[in-house]
C-alpha cells in the first residue's frame, strides 16, 4: 500500500522509469495529450492558407516555409512528445504480460526507435530533404511494427480465451486498429501513390492511429507487474 502511494506521486524520474501507478501515468498521459493536441490545433490554425486535412500533410504544419507563424510550435512539441513516449513505452513494457521475453524486448526496441524517428523527423524538419524522409520512416516504421506485434498478440489471446486483459478492451483496440487501417487502405486504392499530396488525408490518419493506439494500450496491460518484472532493475 505504501509502495503504491509513493507511486502515485509524480516524478521525471519515476515517469522515464515507468515506475508511476496506473492512475498517476493516465493522468500524465491525459494532461500531455489535452497539451499536444492542442499546440498542434494552434500549430494548424497558424498555417499559412486555410489548412484542412487534405491540403497539408503532417510535415508541411512543422515545415517553416508552409508554416511561418506556427512551424516552432509544432516542431517543439513533436520533439517532446518523442522524448516523452519514451517514459510510456517503458511504463507499457513493465506490464505487457507476455511470457516471451524475446517478444517483449522486441517490441520495446521497434517502439524505442520509433521514439527516436519522432525526435529526429522534428529535428530535420521537411525542408532539410532526405534526413526528414529517413527519420519518418524510422518513427512510422518502428511504431507502426510494434502495433502490428500487439495485434498479433491480442489476436493470439482472444483464440486462447486469455483472461487478461479482457476481450472487450482486445476487441475495441483490434476495432480501433482495422478501422484506422482500412481508411489508409481505401486512399492508397483511391489515390495510388504517384501523387504524394493525394495522401496527406492518409499520412494524418496514420500519425492518429499512432497517437491514439499508445493511449489505447494502457487497456491491454496487466494491472499489476508481471511475476518476471516484479524486481527488475529499470
């Protein structure tokens, strides 16, 4: 009871460690969330022409020549929020109850470096060219990995009927993911891939489904440490 009040304070420290309480972490997440979405509305609402979905790409709002006004403040959030998901991924991993370590690890290493991309792709923003392009691949294709490794997990749980987590917090998050998935699918149909501007629609719902899923997690993971994490030294 003690350990589980002390957890519930907040800490940077405890935060990167993934040592918080699953209430103290949903409230961090919660705030940092209502902060980025935020600074990014603002970010679009500064765009240089009316911006809509379909008229701008993700990188375009970072991107100081389209985004004058608003790019930094952009930009300086996609960078935290890299950094930031870093302390998630570490509080996710501790509980991920998943008797394959080589998995876990997996996992854990493909979102790490997905975190870097995030970092980086802020860093060289879209009028720096190649580095841009190599760090969005880095973030997208790192993150993008680890979701589809939980889905074959939560996929695998509900064929063996496992008890945790529950098969309507698998099943929303499966929802969650074909849904996301099938709107990427019918742009690429509908639009190809000659024309990268046709799919600015698909790129924001792809950076949605990669903000929404890392929210989503916190249903599929233990409650309580698992009995291989219990005294690890993180």
């Amino acid at each position: 009871m003690k350990m589980e009040e002390e957890n519930a304070k907040f800490t940077w420290n405890k935060y990167f460690r993934g040592k918080l309480s699953k209430k103290a972490h949903f409230r961090v997440m919660a705030g940092a969330y209502i902060v980025l979405l935020g600074t990014f509305g603002i970010s679009a609402f500064l765009y240089e022409k009316t911006f809509t979905f379909r008229n701008a790409c993700v990188s375009n709002v970072g991107n100081p020549i389209y985004n004058p006004r608003g790019w930094w403040i952009f930009t300086l959030v996609y960078i935290f929020s890299g950094i930031f998901f870093v302390g998630h991924h570490l509080y996710i991993y501790k509980r991920l109850d998943i008797d394959s370590l080589f998995l876990k690890n997996s996992w854990l290493f493909l979102s790490i470096i997905g975190d870097i991309g995030i970092v980086f792709t802020g860093i060289f923003n879209e009028t720096l060219g190649f580095s841009h392009i190599l760090f969005a691949v880095m973030a997208f294709g790192g993150l993008g990995l680890a979701i589809i490794e939980v889905v074959l997990l939560i996929s695998y749980w509900i064929i063996a009927k496992k008890k945790y987590p529950s098969p309507r917090a698998s099943v929303l998050l499966l929802c969650f993911f074909t849904l996301m998935t099938a709107i990427i699918v019918r742009e690429l149909v509908t639009y190809g891939i000659k024309v990268p501007y046709e799919l600015n629609f698909a790129e924001w719902i792809a950076f949605f489904l990669v903000l929404g899923w890392q929210l989503l997690l916190l249903l599929v993971i233990s409650p309580k440490f698992p009995k291989n994490n219990e005294n690890d030294g993180l």
